[in-house]
C-alpha cells in the first residue's frame, strides 16, 4: 500500500501517519518526492484495511499495491533512481555506461593488459572475477583475495572504478574493501542471505538475472537489497536459458524497457553471457542501446585464446576499440546528430 501525502503536509502530519502504520504493527517507508512525501506501507501479508489511514490530516488518496516488490516500484518511488559509482553515473538521462574487462583475473600481466585497453578504447568501469562460480568443480575458479588486489591494481593504475562478484557473505568483507561495485552473479539472484547483506552496505550493487528467473522474481530479489536500506542497485540481463543451444543462454532485450516501465532502478545488458559467441557480441551490445539499457557488460581479453575461462565470448582489445566507436555512432544517430 502507499499512502499518497499532501503537497503542504507538515513533518508531524507525515510522522503521525508512519506511527499510525506501525501500530497496525506494519512498517512505514517515508518516500520524499519533488512536489509531495509517499509513504510506502511494507510487511503486509495481505489486503490492508486502510480506514484508519484514509482520514488522517494531510493523507491525500491511499493506493493499494498488489505487487510483491514496492521499494523497486515506480507505484512507490516514480522518479527514476541514479546510481553513482565513483562518479560514473547510471541512469535515465546519462549516456550509456560500459563495462568491460576479463571474466577473470588470471595474472598481474593479464589484468593490468586488460585495464590499459578497455581504458584506452572508452570503457568507464573495469570488471574482472576474482571468485568464480564454475558448473564444474574442476575449471578455473578465480585467484580470491589476491585477485581482488590485482583488480584493484589495475583500476587505479588506469583510473577506473571496479567491479567484481561475490559469492559468499564471508568473502562480502574483503570484496568491499576492494571493489567499487557489487556483483551478485545469475546464480545466486535468489541467496536471500547474501542479497540481505548486501543490502546492509552502502556499496553499489550490479545484479543479474537468474537463468531461469521471472521479471517478477528479478525484481523481487532487488526488493531484499532496497528492502536492508541500499538504494543502490543496478538491474543487469544477462539472458535466460530456454530451449535454445546454438547460443548460451537466450538474451531477452524485451525485458529492458519493460523494467524501465514497472521499475525505477537503472538496467544494464551483458551480450557476452547471453550469446556465448564472440560474432554476437557487438551486434547484441547495439541492440541493447537500441531498446534503452543504461549500460553494457562486456568481456574484453589480451589474448581470448589462452583465456582460462569464456574465452570464446571475450572480445580481443582491436574488436572492443571498434565496438565502442559504432556505439558512438549509434548514441549520435539516436540523439538525432551527425555520425
């Protein structure tokens, strides 16, 4: 439910409301706007009876909303959400962020290679996996900590922030300390646990989709992270797995501007885990432009053949260069200027 304020509400009438809400032993969520205050109504389990509500001083109309995710809906928070990352902005009215870097950090020679061409290309964010979720226990599973270091390294040698995946709470500690940003990895979209403490920091999250999860699970599993007080979330499809083999996994493009619909948080696309192939990575990376993402995430690799892992996703340093200059091109044609 949301409780829609007066635009000349006082700060006590607002007060009076989230003390009223919580004696009806639910929790009030105050949603300052440009023009009047929301007050979002969260820990119900079913339909509210909002008679005690409707009549109090300042309350203008009370919503009721049916969705099981609130703090990421538009219903409750209209303004569309900027997330910063050291200065690097996510969002509407932004240019396209792109992330780009290896799937894992393998060497120093290997990492701090990758950061000097992804930088010198255009890349704003530096990525590189320090802990790997592998299907097979006997693949590469990343460097850990020390990786953590390297990534590290090689962003501030190029000036970029980073970004990297956790896996574990024990490793979330060590992954702050390191990285600018949090990626929490499709597969564990759903370890509540791990969204929840995440949520208790203040540091950006990148989150995946699920290779099998609903847009309502999506962004239900975003409501954990808002729901523990970090606002700081950045939705990213990475495409789902359907009956198709030819590609990795099928990349859903439709969901990008159907979340910019229901959801107010920013949305990325990563064509190199959606398709597999590294032929389908830029023409996919131009579509997700095309419908509206806030960014991409892109496998970039000194030398993909001797890649420990995904190599035949990474893009080499020439193929990224040349992506992001018809991603220029593309941003001009669609702001309407000269190519």
């Amino acid at each position: 439910m949301l409780i829609v304020m007066h635009h000349n509400a006082s700060n006590e009438q607002i007060k009076a409301v989230s003390e009223a809400i919580g004696a009806m032993g639910l929790q009030a969520q105050p949603i300052p706007g440009s023009e009047r205050t929301a007050i979002g109504v969260l820990g119900n389990q079913g339909y509210v009876d909002d008679t005690a509500l409707r009549d109090l001083p300042g309350v203008r109309e009370v919503i009721h909303v049916s969705k099981p995710y609130k703090l990421v809906s538009r219903d409750f928070h209209p303004q569309t959400t900027v997330v910063n990352v050291a200065g690097v902005m996510f969002g509407d009215q932004h240019l396209p962020v792109i992330i780009a870097g290896p799937c894992s950090v393998e060497s120093e020679q290997q990492i701090l290679k990758a950061a000097d061409l992804v930088k010198a290309a255009g890349a704003q964010i530096l990525r590189g996996g320090a802990f790997k979720p592998r299907t097979g226990p006997h693949s590469f599973q990343g460097l850990g900590v020390e990786g953590l270091k390297l990534l590290r390294q090689a962003g501030q040698r190029v000036d970029l922030p980073v970004i990297t995946e956790v896996m574990r709470i024990e490793q979330l500690d060590a992954v702050c300390q390191y990285a600018d940003v949090l990626q929490i990895g499709a597969r564990n979209m759903q370890n509540f646990d791990l969204l929840k403490e995440v949520g208790k920091t203040k540091h950006p999250v990148l989150l995946k989709r699920g290779m099998s999860a609903t847009i309502e699970e999506f962004l239900s599993a975003a409501e954990y992270i808002l729901a523990e007080g970090n606002p700081n979330v950045i939705l990213c499809e990475r495409g789902i797995r359907t009956f198709e083999r030819t590609t990795r996994n099928t990349l859903d493009l439709s969901v990008v501007p159907l979340i910019r619909e229901m959801s107010h948080l920013p949305i990325v696309v990563d064509p190199s885990h959606a398709t597999g192939r590294r032929s389908l990575v830029a023409p996919m990376a131009k579509a997700a432009y095309v419908v509206g993402a806030h960014g991409i995430m892109v496998e970039v690799h000194p030398d993909p053949d001797k890649a420990l892992c995904d190599g035949a996703q990474s893009l080499t340093g020439e193929g990224f260069a040349q992506l992001v200059i018809e991603l220029r091109q593309l941003q001009a044609l669609m702001a309407g200027g000269q190519v």
